[in-house]
C-alpha cells in the first residue's frame, strides 16, 4: 500500500511539474545564460593600422576602370602576380583561391584584388584568360592593371611592397612580394601575412575582425 504521505508529495510534484511558469523560466534561463556568456567573452583586438594607402585608378580584367572608389567600404586581401611567372605565382594563385572560399560567407563585403607587377604584358584580356584558367569569381576578385609608373608607384610606395625586373637562370622574371595584404573599409593596411598556415589563419581571423569592427562603429 501507498501511504497518504507519498501521494501528497506525489501530487505535489505533479503539480509542480505542470506549472507553465517553471517551464517559462527553465527556457529563459537556458537561453539567456549562453548568450550573457557570449557577450562578456572578450573579442581578439583588431589588428593595427599600418598605412593609408593613396587614391589610385586602374583596369580590371574586363577592361573597366577599377580602384579605391569602388572599394570604398569593403575589406579586400590584396596579392601582387604576374602572368607569365616562372616561379611564385602559381602557389599565391593556390593560396587566394584558398583564402576566397574560406571567406565567401563575406563576399558582400571581402573581396580579392590582385595587382599585377608585368603591367605591359598583362593586358585585360590576358588578365581575363588567366582568371578564367584560374577559375576564380569575377564578381569578388578583381585584377588590376594599367600604366607601369603608376603600378609601382602604387606599389612601392602605397603597399609598401618591392617590385624589380631581374634575370634568373637566363630567365626573366620579376621580383615581388608573396605577401598578402589586408586592407580596411578606409583603404588603410591592416596586417602582411605570408604563405604558412599559421598566417593565412590569421588573414582569415583578421578579415573577419575587420569586417565586424567597422559594422559595430556604423
């Protein structure tokens, strides 16, 4: 037999159990814990700012004026190829196609632009050909083109990366930087990163930062 205590707590705990309101606040809690947690963890600093880089206007690969207007507002990874490159530029290639699918969930506000160092030789169509072999996404990645002065004068002096024609092994080929370099919202650099790993992690960490610091302050 069931003593007369045992259905009282019996009953007691039913009715407990059958409170809306417990439920209510079981939920909130649960929700509202996670979320307090998430606010008070502590984001990574964005990283510094290096440089402003200056105005500039160039050609992508489908022969249209392209340049800092059109990036006004965008995070972009910049990357310095040529086509016609013997040695470097086929493993920058493989890393920014990389670095483009690691950040397509920001495609509407990362890109990719790849200036090239061979400004004579690399025309827009033979910019076109060449993205095409590469098969990247022209709607995010552009390659840039133009007058040679003002492709190392852009790059010299705004990037601050090297440029130099240099014959190696009797082959022509032109010295560059294998860098990747992150630009902000206000065309200022914000971080050179190599080909490892490690950094390329970074990149991807730091683009992300970029994106959310300048969303957060609009």
């Amino acid at each position: 037999m069931i003593a007369q205590g045992q259905i009282r707590t019996s009953h007691w705990f039913e009715r407990l159990v059958m409170k809306k309101s417990l439920w209510l606040t079981f939920i909130m809690v649960g929700f509202t814990l996670p979320l307090m947690r998430s606010f008070n963890r502590d984001l990574p600093p964005p990283p510094p700012v290096y440089y402003q880089l200056p105005e500039f206007s160039l050609t992508n690969q489908y022969g249209e004026s392209f340049g800092s207007k059109n990036l006004k507002g965008k995070v972009y990874i910049a990357s310095f190829i040529f086509t016609s490159c013997p040695t470097t530029c086929s493993m920058i290639m493989n890393t920014s196609l990389n670095i483009q699918n690691r950040i397509k969930n920001l495609k509407s506000v990362a890109s990719l632009v790849t200036f090239t160092v061979d400004p004579e030789n690399d025309t827009p169509k033979v910019l076109e050909k060449y993205s095409k072999k590469w098969r990247v996404n022209p709607q995010n990645w552009n390659f840039l083109t133009g007058k040679q002065s003002a492709i190392s004068s852009l790059l010299i002096d705004g990037f601050k990366v090297p440029v130099s024609p240099q014959i190696t092994n009797d082959v022509f080929d032109i010295a560059h930087s294998e860098k990747f370099v992150l630009v902000d919202q206000k065309g200022r650099i914000r971080g050179y990163y190599s080909n490892s790993k490690e950094d390329l992690d970074q990149l991807v960490r730091d683009t992300g930062l970029v994106v959310n610091l300048f969303n957060y302050h609009m």
